[in-house]
C-alpha cells in the first residue's frame, strides 16, 4: 500500500523552481517529487557503496569507478 508524505517548511523560492521543473517536464510537483524520492530510495547509502568497493579485487579501472558513480547518483536528470 502506497503511503503519504508531507514537506513543510518549503521556501516559496524552492516551491517555485519545483513547479517551473515540473512544468518543463509537464507532470504535476507531486509527480515530479514521487519521481525524485523513488530514485533516492533506490540509491546505495555511503555505507552500502563502501562495503560493495571493499569487495572488490585489485586495482579499481576508471570504467568501474564511473560505473559505481553512475549507479550511486542514480539516472541523470531530464
């Protein structure tokens, strides 16, 4: 069952740009913000990231570290 969130406090400022991203996007703020929280529910904590690379054999190449980064951070914003 989904479940509720509620944000208060949110500057008028921060709120505007919200709306402007969504606009761009042409989805509702909620939408945008549902979008956005999935994506950091989704990401490894700095712990899970560190015990993943503890993992690891050997030298890191350049690719997996960019790979690991990528899929830390998540897709890049539309």
């Amino acid at each position: 069952m989904s479940k509720t969130l509620q944000i208060r406090d949110v500057p008028d400022e921060t709120y505007q740009r919200l709306v402007q991203r969504a606009a761009e996007s042409g989805i509702t703020v909620p939408e945008l913000l549902r979008r956005e929280v999935d994506k950091l529910a989704g990401r490894l904590t700095t712990r899970e990231w560190l015990e993943r690379t503890r993992r690891l054999s050997g030298p890191a190449r350049d690719s997996d570290v960019v790979d690991s980064l990528d899929e830390t951070r998540g897709p890049w914003p539309d």
